[in-house]
C-alpha cells in the first residue's frame, strides 16, 4: 500500500492499483505544472509556447476530447475502444499550432485521462499506456503547415498512440495472447490495431467531407489571428 495508491487484488484481471486521493491529487498537481510550464517556457525567437489564445482554443480541445472519449461506439473486453472520434480533438492542438503546443496539450491530456479512468498495474505500465500513448498524439503538429496537414498529423499521431499501445500490450498484458492461440505481439499487432485503426478510419472520413475540412480551414485561421 502506497500513499499515492493501493493494491486490488482480483483473481480474474490480475492485482492492480487504484490511486487514492492524494494520488489523484499529485496527478492533477503534474498536469496543471505541465501546462504552466508551456505557458513560460520561451522559444528561440522570445515568444511564448502557449499564449492565452492556444491556451484556451487548447483547452476546449481537450474538454471536447474528454466528452467524446466517452462516447464509445465499440469498447473492447480488455480496454480501448473506438470513440467518437476523441484523438481528432487533441491531434487538432497540434495542426493549430504546432508541435509544441500539441505535446504539451496531448501529454496533460495523458494525465487526464490517467485521472479520470485510471487502470495501473505498474509504474511502467502506466507511463506508457497514458503518458507517452497519449502524449504522442502531439506528433501531429509535425505537419501542421502542410497541405493536408490535419489528415496526415492526425494519422502520425493515432500511429503513434498504436505504436506505444503495442508496446504495452506485448510487454505487459501479453499473458493474454494465449487464450486466442497468438503470441503476445500479433495478439497486441491485432488487438490495439483493431480500435484505433476503426476510430482512424471513421475519423478520416469525415475530416475529407468538404464542409468539415473547410470549417477547420477557418479554425486554424481564427486561433492564429
């Protein structure tokens, strides 16, 4: 027993921990610090990471992301589930303004999702699972002045998420794959790729409807005013 967390044990899913509410506490404390940290951290010409307009469009951003997360069109039996198109939301930070402001946004949003539905068996576990899946969803800043830049950022930062996904699926619920005759890293190729490629599929689509791809065209006009 930790005074961050406490130890379940269960016969059927394996021991995990739930956090107590001092730990709930020392996560919201790291998200706030992160997004504090983005807003002062300067970049090499003197302007700051994120102003009070990336601050608040990054904001609504992460709301939306967090409604729609719990929107689930599919959920899995051993977690994950396609949305309501919830990455397109955060992936959008980094399009708007670039790959700062995405990592920051999408790794506070990591810890927020770590808040509000935790599932922690160990230190590594859910660093990968929340952190890093999460926070790689920023990767779509990388094109964020391309044409084109929001599908081909959205769908980096999804490849990302799957690519941390399956690391944690092969090295941590791996035990799994033998229940469907797999080893654990086609079981985890399979089983990671199955939500998030449906979630990136439906996604794509509407993001090449005209009237959608325009409305965000403006968007991104307007945060960069």
């Amino acid at each position: 027993m930790s005074i961050f967390a406490t130890e379940i044990i269960d016969e059927e899913w394996g021991n995990y921990f739930e956090l107590t509410g001092l730990g709930y506490g020392a996560l919201i404390a790291v998200m706030i610090l992160i997004l504090l940290l983005g807003c002062v951290i300067s970049n090499a010409d003197g302007k700051k990471k994120i102003g009070t307009r990336q601050l608040v469009f990054s904001a609504m951003a992460m709301a939306l992301a967090m409604v729609t997360s719990m929107i689930k069109l599919v959920d899995m039996p051993m977690g994950g589930s396609v949305t309501l198109c919830s990455m397109l939301f955060i992936c959008l930070i980094g399009y708007l303004f670039g790959i700062r402001t995405g990592l920051t946004a999408a790794i506070a949003y990591g810890f927020l999702q770590l808040i509000v539905d935790p599932y922690i068996i160990s230190v590594p576990q859910m660093l990968v699972d929340y952190i890093f899946a999460f926070g790689a969803l920023g990767l779509s800043g990388v094109f964020s002045n391309k044409k084109h830049g929001l599908i081909g950022g959205y769908l980096l930062g999804v490849f990302g998420r799957y690519f941390f996904a399956f690391l944690s699926g092969m090295i941590f619920f791996g035990s799994y794959a033998s229940a469907y005759n797999m080893t654990a890293p086609v079981y985890s190729l399979v089983y990671n790729g199955a939500y998030l490629g449906a979630e990136a599929v439906i996604t794509v689509i509407i993001l090449m409807l005209p009237p959608v791809s325009k409305g965000l065209v403006k968007v991104k006009n307007m945060a960069n005013e």
